[in-house]
C-alpha cells in the first residue's frame, strides 16, 4: 500500500497515483476559493513593502526566513519584483512583526560617550572594563569601523555614562589624549545621541594672573563648597592646586563675614 504523505512529490504533469490525487485535490481547493471570491496570490509588491518594513525594524532576510519558514530564495524573489506570492507564503511572511527595538543602532551616541568620559579622565579601557566590553571592540567603535552596533552595547555604556558623566577620573594622559584627538566633554552636548546635534565648544578656562581673583571661579568654588565638598575634592574637580582653593575659600569666607557685618550694622 502506498503512503500519499510519504512518497508524493506533487509535481505537476506527474503521472504517479498520489500526485495525481494532490494536484485534482489542489484544483478543487482552487476552484473553492475562487468561487467564493478568495484570492490565491497577493501582489509581489503589497509582500515586497512588508519585507522591506522588516528589514528597517532590525530584521535580517536570515531571520525573516525562518520565523515564517519560508526560503531566503523566495524571500529575494519577492522583493527583486516578482508579481504575485502564493497566498500561504504571503500570509506567512504578512505574520512576522517589526522589531519594536531594532537589535543593531547607530553608534555615534556609544561614542561621544567614550569620548565625553575619556575628556574628564576615565580611560578608555577602563569604559571598556566597566561595560563588559573587549577593549579592541570598543577602539574599533570609536574608530569608526563600525555602521552599527548592538543594541546591548549602546545600553552599557549609555548606563555608564549616566553614572560616571559628573565624575571627574583620575587620568590627565586620557585628558591629553582627549584634548588632543578634538573630543568633546559631557557639557558640551545637549542631546549626546543625536546624531546631528553639535557640540557647543567654548573657549579653555585659563587661570588669572597671579594674585588677580577670577570671579566666576570663585563662584563655582563658593558653591562647591556649600554643597560640603572638600578642599581637595574641590581641587581636583576645578584642575587647581589645593592651595589656591584654599586661599579662595579664605577670601569668600572673608567676603561673607564683611556681608554679614554691613547687615547687622544696618
């Protein structure tokens, strides 16, 4: 006895018994569906838009393929123009779904992270380090040898950066190297992952001459030290030397005192 399932090849023109029997089978399901006005195909093009969506949302052909188990032949067919898809092929590739988050991103966010947290000292081997990153991958990254990157990568260093952004390191080679390279720090964007956002570049801060007060120093200094920050953290936050914010502090502390007296006079 022989197995329909086992040994049909439903080939059309086929002269074996159970091919036969698939192909008058196939045309009655035809006839049945064009009778009660169900299409057989849906136009290449309706299944080429879909495919080309897919794509953009972070799909691979490779992917798209086997989620709706359909060849990677097919799918190229498709979209190279073919004019109709079979209608269980086309609602097999019409069920796959956009990625709400594509897996790959533009990685220019990913490097001016490096570069901001490389301006205040933090190495980038050390960034690398920190986010679980190989350090040759993440040279290769800000080396621009990289369209894309994973999605996962940009999430370490983006939680990184939040955490590290406000807090100077301890590298001033890092410092130089940053300098040197034109890279820009954590303040100079308002938007860091925006890829046509500019940096906002100021002049370097440079001391005043000796035994002259910069006041907007001073000031940056007075606040500092309200929010309890040490002389040397104070010191090593602004680039000065531990006795220069020491002997600003003498003088705002003075100023405060005279301020009070004048009050209490009045």
């Amino acid at each position: 006895m022989t197995h329909v399932a086992h040994y049909a090849c439903y080939r059309r023109g086929c002269r074996r018994n159970e091919c036969r029997t698939a192909d008058r089978i196939y045309r009655k399901q035809y006839e049945l569906r064009r009778l009660q006005g169900i299409p057989s195909h849906i136009p290449g093009p309706v299944v080429a838009s879909h495919i080309r969506l897919l794509v953009d949302s972070g799909h691979t052909i490779r992917g798209i393929a086997r989620t709706a188990n359909v060849s990677e032949r097919a799918i190229n067919y498709i979209t190279n123009g073919q004019k109709n898809v079979t209608l269980a092929k086309a609602h097999a590739l019409l069920a796959v779904k956009p990625l709400q988050e594509p897996p790959r991103v533009n990685p220019v966010g990913t490097i001016r992270r490096v570069h901001a947290l490389a301006f205040i000292g933090w190495p980038v081997e050390w960034t690398a380090a920190q986010a679980g990153i190989h350090p040759s991958y993440l040279f290769g990254i800000i080396g621009g040898r990289l369209r894309t990157i994973p999605r996962y990568v940009e999430q370490r260093v983006a939680a990184l950066y939040r955490e590290y952004s406000y807090r100077p390191g301890s590298s001033e080679f890092t410092r130089s190297i940053a300098r040197r390279n034109g890279w820009h720090g954590p303040l100079a964007w308002d938007d860091i992952s925006d890829p046509a956002a500019e940096p906002e570049v100021t002049e370097p801060y440079e001391a005043f001459p000796k035994f002259e007060r910069d006041p907007d120093r001073k000031a940056e200094i007075a606040h500092l030290d309200s929010l309890g920050e040490s002389v040397a953290s104070i010191a090593k936050q602004l680039g000065n030397t531990e006795k220069y914010i020491r002997d600003q502090l003498t003088t705002i502390q003075r100023e405060r005192a005279a301020r009070t007296n004048l009050r209490e006079a009045a």
